[in-house]
C-alpha cells in the first residue's frame, strides 16, 4: 500500500502563475489551485484556465495536486466541476458542503471516473449534520474532510483569537466523524505569517486532536507543519521496536506482549 502523507496543505491563488511556478519547488506534500476563496470574480474563468494548464504542464513531482472550485451556488461552481471532470488531479475540494445531497451534485457532473471529493466543513449546518455527509462518503467517493476555519468562525460570530476555543467542538465533530467513515481530515488555516511560534502552536493543537495535517496559505508555514505532522525519532523507534518484537517466531500469533 502507498502511503501518502498529507501533513501540508498548501492553497495557491490559480490566477497567480508566479505562486503556481513557486508550489512545483515547494516541501509541500499537497499542492490545492484555489478558484475560491483567493480569486477575485472578475478572475474566476482565467483562474479556472490557468489551472488546467498548469496541471497539463506538470512539474508537481510527487504532491497530490488537487483543484478548490467555487461553490455550486456561485455562478462558476458547475462549470467548474464540468471543466475538472477529465482533468488529471488527485480530488476536487467542494467548498460549503452542508448535506449529502451536494455531494451528488457534485459526483453527477464530475462521473464516476472523475476526481475524488474533498469536502470543506465551513458552516453551522455542515457541523450538525456530519453523520449524514460522511455515510455517503464510498457512494460519492469523498475522502478527506478539510476544516475550514475562518467561515465557520465568521458564521458562528466566535472571537477563536489565539487558543481556538470556540472551534474546539467544531473541529473535534470533524475528526470524530472523518474517523467513523474512515476519510483524512485536514486543520484549518492559520492566519499568522510572522509568528512562528503561533503556527506551531496551531499545528501541535491539530495533531492533538487528530487531524493528519494542516492546511496553509503562505509556504512559510509548510516547514513547521511539515515537522510537526511528522513522527519524531522517538516515536519511529518506538514503532520499530513494536514491529521488532511481534516479528520474533517465538512471538507469533500473540495479541499482546
């Protein structure tokens, strides 16, 4: 089994060709060509071409490439899922997921063969009803849930400041259910650029909880997450010892030492 991490997420602006030419140098382990959030309207099909171009053109080595459309209820969400379908990407990251019933407008356009789904968990009502999105996830091909964040603080009017503490619950509910469906689920974003301790705080309390890895939105932030997301040397021997032991002939076909 290929095991990919997914410990850094990083969303570039796809009307910036610079940022697109800087991720193909990046440790990032996931590269998301944002259509969303960091597209201005009157960008949003140029940004949409320059995506598929940039996927065309390669360069990413080994980084999940996934494309962040816009949502179906904007003007450019469909024809972006249509403009995606045949594109040669690992997922397509639906923002505003709130029911199932997206996810199958979504999986309806893109085809059975089209990318997987990511989902952004970004609303109150996404929140409540997670068991509903994630049993649904094999029949729409949904495999990651991503955090995010800032939306679901400007929706709930919480004030998260530098503990989080109003998100708790929210992002617990996330890993709780990405966990009973068996998906990944990825941190929200961190909105400090020059505070490193800040970030690492962030990305210790997501590793905390359970989440497999951060999103981010400036590569200065794609180290920090990339170390801490990663197991320590500690933590390796401890698993080779682990492994070590159970191999033993002596040891076999025992449940416990």
């Amino acid at each position: 089994m290929t095991v990919r991490p997914r410990r850094s997420a990083l969303y570039m602006p796809a009307s910036n060709p610079r940022a697109i030419e800087k991720a193909r140098s990046l440790p990032v382990d996931i590269v998301i060509l944002d259509l969303e959030d960091a597209v201005a309207p009157d960008a949003k099909v140029d940004a949409r071409e320059r995506a598929i171009r940039a996927v065309a053109q390669g360069g990413f080595g080994n980084r999940e490439l996934v494309i962040r459309i816009n949502g179906l209820d904007t003007p450019w969400g469909e024809a972006d899922l249509a403009a995606v379908a045949d594109v040669p990407i690992d997922a397509v990251l639906l923002p505003k997921v709130a029911a199932p019933d997206m996810l199958a407008r979504a999986r309806a356009v893109l085809g059975a063969d089209g990318p997987d789904l990511w989902a952004m968990i970004e609303t109150a009502r996404a929140i409540v009803d997670l068991r509903a999105i994630v049993e649904v996830a094999a029949t729409h091909r949904l495999t990651t849930l991503v955090a995010g964040t800032n939306d679901l603080a400007k929706e709930l009017r919480c004030r998260p400041e530098h503990d989080r503490a109003p998100l708790h619950a929210s992002l617990a509910a996330i890993v709780l259910h990405a966990r009973m469906a068996g998906l990944d689920a990825l941190d929200g974003v961190c909105n400090v650029l020059d505070d490193a301790a800040a970030i690492e705080n962030e990305c210790h309390q997501g590793l905390r909880w359970g989440f497999d890895g951060k999103t981010l939105i400036h590569p200065a932030q794609v180290a920090i997450a990339n170390r801490i997301f990663s197991p320590s040397a500690a933590e390796v021997e401890w698993a080779s010892t682990v492994v070590a032991a159970f191999d033993k002939p002596d040891n076999a076909g025992k449940g416990a030492l």
